[in-house]
C-alpha cells in the first residue's frame, strides 16, 4: 500500500483514537442507515400492496384492469 493510501474514517467523535474503536463507530453508521433504508422500502412495498388491494375491494373486478393500466404507464 502506498503512502496515503489507507481508508478514511468517518468518526462521530474525534476523541476515537483506537482502530478497533474507529471501525465499529462506522459499523455501528453504516448498520443504521441500512437498516432505516431497509425499513423505508418495506414500507413502501406494503403501501402499494395494500392500496392495491383496498382499490380491488372497492372497484371489484374493474380494479385489476386499471391496476395493470397504470403499471404499464408506470413503466
């Protein structure tokens, strides 16, 4: 590896001098903000899954042809 050529941290505080220290303060960064997208998306999935549903139930069968409608102009 070549002079300044190592990764550079991102620390909460700069009172961190312990590599180990350094390494979990990012794991512990990074695992939140993955699980916050993780909780978006699958919040996201149920929105359009259970807005779909409650428009077939009240549409009946007519729902599923403006459904597939406007995936297709989604797309």
């Amino acid at each position: 590896m070549h002079p300044g050529g190592h990764y550079p941290l991102q620390l909460l505080s700069p009172s961190v001098d312990n590599p180990d220290q350094r390494i979990a303060t990012e794991l512990e960064l990074w695992s939140t903000s993955l699980a916050a997208l993780l909780v978006s998306g699958a919040q996201s999935v149920f929105n359009i899954l259970f807005y779909s549903l409650q428009t077939w139930l009240i549409m009946g069968w007519q729902a599923r042809l403006y459904l597939r409608l406007l995936y297709l102009l989604w797309l």
